[in-house]
C-alpha cells in the first residue's frame, strides 16, 4: 500500500505542472534583491507621473549608462549603446550585439502612458465664487474613483511666442494639490441610485483650483482673474496659452509599501511603468548582448495606440530598419527575423471579486512574472495570439534562467477583456509575446503589484535581451 502511494506522489511530481507562492522558491540573496529592486522602481515611479517625465527620467538613467543619441548613418559595433528620443513622449534605445543584425534584434516593449484626466484646451471657469478646471479623461477608468482624492497638476504649455513652460504642482512637500469633488452622502440619494459608470459623469470631473478674489474691488470672475494672475506670474502664461498646453491631472500621492510584511507597493501608473523601468533597467544592466537588444517604451497605449508616440505609428519600424541600414542590412528583414516581449500588466486575481476570473488560469500575485499567450475579447478579437513554438522558446528561457512565472489570461471568456501592443509588433512579422506584472486594483489611481513579481519580471527581460 505504502509503496503505491509513493509511486503515484512520484508520478505526480513529475507529470503534474505545479503553481505556488514563489516565495517557497526565492533564497535569501534573491528576495533581498527584489527588496532592493523595489526601492529603485519605486523612486522611479515617484518621478515619473506623466508619459513625458517617465520619458526624462529614462533618457536620464540612459546617459548615465553611456547611452548616446542616435544618428542615423553612424557606426556601430557590438557593446555601442544609442536611444532615440521620440517627441519628449516616447524612448527608443538599444545595445549592439555581437550576432549579425540580419538574425534579428530583441526587443521590450512596454508603454510609459497611464489613465488620468487631461485639461480641456479652454479648461479655467468660475462658478459661484470657485475656480475650476474642466477636464476630459483619457484612457479607461472608473470615474468616481477620482472624486475626493488628492491631485497634481503635470505638463508642458506652449506660449503665444513658441516658448514652453515645464508645469509640476501638487508633487513636492508643502505643495498645494487639487481635487474632484464629490458629493457628501447626507445629499447623495439620487447620485447614489445612478449607474455606476455616471456616479460622477465625464462633465462632472471638474478640478477645483482656487477659492479667493483677485482683491477688493467687486469685479466678477475676479476668482478666476487671481488663478490667472498667480499663473501668470508663475509661469508667464495667459488663458489663450491654455490652447497649446498639455497639462494632465494625477494623483498626488507618493508610491508606498504596501502590507504589514512591506510585500507589495502601491502607487499611480504601476500599469505599465512597473513594465516600463524593469525593461530599462534590463537593458542598461545587459552585457554586450548576442542580438542586438531593443527597448521601447510607447505613449498612447491607453487610448489604443494611434498617434505618432503610440505603437501603431512607424517610429519603431523606422528605428529597426535605421539600425540595420547601420550594418548594410534590410530593416525589414531584421524585423522578420527578431523577438519581441510584449511588456504589460495583466490582472491578477483578487479574492474579493473571484467571479470574474477562472482560477486555473489567471495570475495570481507573488506567483512570478506572467507570460500572456493571447489577450483580447470576444473570442479573442484582437489578438495576436503567440505561437506554441514561440511559447516554447520563452518558456524554455525562463526555465534555464530560474525566472519564477506563471500564466495568466485577462479574466472569464466573455467576461470582458482587453489588448496590448503585441498585436502592433506582431504585425511587424514579429515573434511576440505578452510578459509582465500581474496587478490589482488595475487602472485606479492606487494599484497594487508584488515586490516578488516586479523583480521577476526584470528577471525574465534580463534573461531575454542577455
Ligand atoms: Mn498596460
Ligand atoms: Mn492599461
């Protein structure tokens, strides 16, 4: 009896595939180095509140690590390091390999955008003695989510004469911060019987900016007249300046640990910078790599893409096939012969709300970094669904490496769903695939990821552009 159990326990060990805290897993050295990962990606992420500042700080960490703008034409060998910065919004960069660039490059694509309220371009009003901004939302979020919390005020404004102004309030010590205001719940029976989706409507997300008079004199608008006088003074600016501006509303609030055991963070815009830094982190720690190893962190991911800072644009093509011309060879059969690690976050499964996923195969958090096959909804409408060879060889990789990953798909079939820029590279003749961080409370203005997983996902990009 005995020994029959023995044989089906090793049976099982060797037949079944396992799925566990990849903390049973991690020596000491390396759960010490996803604590000290964490410390890094979390200043990062505190800096880096808009597509445009996580496009600084990264040219930043790039000239650190001997990275130099590229120039087309220019002559490079294995170990060079070149970037292309893309309109302030987007971060092409990449290392010269040793392996010829006809066998294809290996590239980390992940987006530095993330869902916020943008100001209209006639944004500044006053209503019964308050100051306030009108906004539009972009990219998908739950609406009521921002009322009554904390924001800042980020971006650039282009003045009348062609100069432009770098705007940040709201983020230092003794800063003052905005806010949506919502509704007390006294007044708040008939909000409360809306749909969700309109608890506070898209009209409704309004910032308030200001409360006193310019002075004495009884003029009207005059509350409105003080937030252009102190922006004026501040900044140069008038309300025609509005025009040509891009200022975008954030949460004012700094990233944290998250937890009694300081397992997690939470912070804004973890999707998709906590894909964005480990993918950049991976290649400015790189070796000189075998394949040309390429980084591109896009704009536009939440608004699908389009725009000449999103993915669907040609800058990456233009990018490869500029680096091949560099080596005599034809862009587009680098493209034909490359990998791409489609850098996203996917959901991970939250115990609160078990139904909208299927436990066999979503993510869980602190189970490693996540390699999506497919994404999209509807019958997988919209993907670019990785080959099983592909998978393979991924697979394979993170093996050899000791990389701790799991599988995950984006919720229930039919449940809803959602994409990535997979899809884009892949149509490139790509090998793509959808890796990265499993995260909950997606898309609110505090999402929360694992410490464990965020390390293992700059893991499984070291292991892939090495
Ligand atoms: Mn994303
Ligand atoms: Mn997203």
């Amino acid at each position: 009896m005995e020994e029959k159990i023995s044989a089906a326990k090793e049976r099982k060990e060797a037949l079944f595939a396992r799925h566990k805290h990849g903390a049973y897993r991690m020596s000491a050295e390396e759960k010490a180095a996803a604590q000290d990962f964490a410390k890094e990606y979390t200043a990062f992420l505190n800096a880096s509140k808009t597509e445009r500042e996580a496009c600084m700080e990264a040219e930043k960490l790039l000239k650190e690590n001997g990275f130099v703008p590229f120039v087309p034409g220019m002559e490079l060998k294995a170990g060079d390091k070149v970037y292309r910065n893309n309109r302030g919004k987007a971060m092409l960069a990449a290392v010269i390999g040793t392996e010829p660039i006809t066998e294809g490059v290996r590239i980390c694509a992940a987006h530095i955008d993330s869902p916020r309220l943008d100001l209209k371009q006639n944004p500044l009003y006053e209503d019964h003695e308050l100051a306030l901004f009108k906004t539009h939302y972009y990219g998908g979020i739950k609406k009521y989510q921002w009322g009554a919390i904390p924001l800042s005020l980020h971006g650039v404004v282009v003045k009348a004469d062609g100069t432009s102004v770098q705007v940040s309030i709201g983020e230092d010590e003794g800063d003052p911060v905005f806010c949506v205001t919502d509704l007390l719940p006294h007044l708040a029976t008939e909000q409360m019987k809306r749909p969700a989706g309109a608890i506070i409507r898209g009209e409704e997300l309004n910032l308030l900016i200001g409360s006193m008079p310019f002075n004495e004199d009884e003029e009207s608008e005059s509350v409105k007249l003080n937030i252009l006088h102190i922006l004026n003074e501040k900044y140069g600016m008038t309300e025609s300046d509005f025009l040509s501006a891009e200022l975008e509303i954030v949460p004012a609030f700094r990233a944290c640990d998250v937890g009694l055991d300081r397992s997690m963070i939470g912070g804004y815009g973890h999707d998709d910078r906590v894909c964005a830094y480990p993918a950049l982190r991976a290649l400015v720690d790189c070796k000189t790599p075998a394949h040309t190893a390429v980084v591109v962190l896009a704009d536009k991911e939440e608004t699908g893409s389009d725009g000449n800072t999103g993915l669907c644009s040609s800058y990456l093509r233009y990018f490869i096939c500029d680096l091949a011309e560099c080596f005599g060879a034809k862009g587009r059969h680098v493209l034909s012969a490359s990998q791409c690690l489609s850098a996203d976050v996917n959901a991970a499964f939250d115990p609160t709300f078990p139904d909208v996923m299927e436990q066999k195969n979503c993510a869980f958090l602190n189970h490693g970094v996540c390699v999506t096959k497919f994404t999209g909804a509807r019958g997988k409408s919209g993907t670019s669904d990785a080959s099983a060879e592909f998978v393979g060889v991924v697979r394979r990789l993170l093996d050899e490496k000791k990389v701790i990953w799991q599988t995950g798909e984006l919720g229930k079939v039919d449940a809803g769903g959602g994409g990535t820029v997979a899809a884009y590279i892949a149509n490139l003749d790509v090998d793509t695939i959808d890796v990265g961080v499993p995260v909950l409370c997606m898309h609110a203005p505090f999402e929360i990821v694992s410490k464990l997983d965020v390390y293992m996902t700059y893991r499984a990009f070291s292991a892939f552009v090495e």
